[in-house]
C-alpha cells in the first residue's frame, strides 16, 4: 500500500493537538497582531504634536481600502482574543470548569460570531457605501 | 516558562516569583482590557467610524481630561500586556540565549520608547493652540 498523501490542514492541525493548538496559535497570532497595531497607533497619535495639517493629511493611510481591510482584521483580532482569553481567565478562576472547556469553546465561538459577523458585516458595507 | 496549556494560556508558575506575578497580571490586565479596549475600539471604529474621524475629533475628546486619564491607562496596560505576551513569544521561539538577549533588548527598549512617546503626546498636547 502507497503512503497517504491527504496531509491536508485538518491533520497537520490534528497532528498538532486539536482545536486547543488552534485556539493557542490564534491567541497568540491575533495578540502579536493587535500588539503591532497597537504600535503604529501610538505613533500616529505621537504626530499630533506636528498640528492639524500634517495629522490630518496622513489620516489618508487609514482610509484607504487596504486600511479599511485591515481594520477589520483588527475587529477579528481584539474580539476574538478578548472571548479566548475571557474564557481563559474563568476558567482559572474556576478550575472545575476545566472538565467543561469543549462547551466553553461551543459558547465562545458563537458569542464571537455573534459580535464578529454584524460588526464586520456593518463596517464593509459602510466603506463600501461611502466609496461607491 | 510554565507549561503551555491547550486552548491557550499558561499553567501558573510555582511559587510567588516574578513569573508568577506576571501570569496573575496577564488576567487582571485582561479583564482591564476587556473594559478599556474593546470599548474603544467598538466606540471609535464602529459608532464613530474611521471617516468622521480627523484631529478636530481628538481635540474634542482630549478638552476633557477623564478621556486623557482613560487614554493613558489604556496605554499603560496595553503596552505592558502586549509586551509581556511578546516576552512569552520570544521566550518560546528564540531560544539561544545570546540571541534572545539581544531580541528582548530590541523589544524593551520599543516598548520604552512607545509608552514615553504615547504619554508625551497625551499629556502636553495643548487643545488651546490647536
């Protein structure tokens, strides 16, 4: 019999540990994430020393389709690190609840769609609406 | 480093050390964060908007000195939560010790650099001149 070759994201993820390796790594990525936002915001709010002119004329960064694009990874990110890591912090407040975290997950995810999804959905159609 | 937990966080650090300082700081920053920087982001990116927003904007917001005050800890605890969770990300992916010397040196010295650039600005921007 020839090897598998069906070595697709499912079993690389699998082979990784499951839905808590996946949990972990986008905790981590959307915190590394938020955290580089976080560091090119201090800096364009820093530019509001140099006056209205120059502050307002870079504001074109933020508004550009790109930039409108990236704001809603920075929707995702913050919200959904914020549900992970709410979970996370119950969870060690009440370690019992440590036998129940495939249902705490369950609760997670639809809570963050459930915030994600109109959010992301108002805020494309708003650019979308403005630009055209 | 304690032991890495499925579904994200850490197995708290024995003992009352600083690791274990900083783990019990990752929560309570977290739950700071859940106030000070989700409403943040939802009352400016979403009630406000990116469009309406322009330096008149944060004129307006910083007249009053309780959003000065907000905007600081938000600062103050983003930049340390942020910064302690890159910590942990250096501690896990750069392992040979010279070489995480010199990322973390780049790393602290940013994040000095960002919090005293971030209260500066927060703190001397002089809404009458504007």
């Amino acid at each position: 019999m020839s090897q598998p070759t069906n070595v697709g994201l499912r079993s690389w993820i699998g082979y990784r540990g499951g839905s808590g390796y996946l949990l972990w790594l986008l905790h981590r990525a959307t915190g590394l994430g938020v955290l580089m936002f976080l560091a090119l915001h201090i800096v364009d709010i820093f530019l509001l020393g140099f006056g209205e002119d120059v502050f307002n004329k870079l504001l074109f960064l933020y508004r550009a389709p790109w930039a409108r694009a990236m704001e809603v990874f920075l929707l995702f990110g913050v919200t959904f690190h914020a549900m992970n890591g709410l979970r996370i912090i119950i969870q060690d407040a009440f370690p019992r609840t440590w036998l129940h975290q495939r249902r705490l997950v369950a609760v997670e995810v639809v809570l963050f769609l459930a915030v994600f999804l109109p959010v992301a959905w108002i805020m494309v159609a708003d650019f979308l609406g403005g630009a055209g | 480093m304690s032991e890495r937990r499925e579904g994200g966080g850490h197995n708290r650090p024995a003992g009352t050390g600083f690791e274990s300082k900083a783990w019990f700081f990752m929560r309570l920053s977290g739950v700071v964060l859940l106030g000070l920087a989700v409403f943040h982001l939802y009352w400016m990116h979403f009630a406000i908007g990116v469009d309406n927003i322009d330096f008149q904007t944060v004129v307006g917001r910083w007249s009053n000195p309780l959003w000065r005050l907000y905007d600081f800890a938000l600062l103050v605890f983003a930049l340390s939560h942020g910064f302690n969770g890159l910590r942990y990300a250096i501690e896990d992916y750069v392992r040979r010790p010279g070489r995480r010397l010199v990322v973390k040196s780049i790393a602290y010295v940013a994040g000095f650099l960002l919090i005293s650039a971030g209260a500066y600005i927060i703190f001397t921007f002089d809404v009458g001149a504007a």
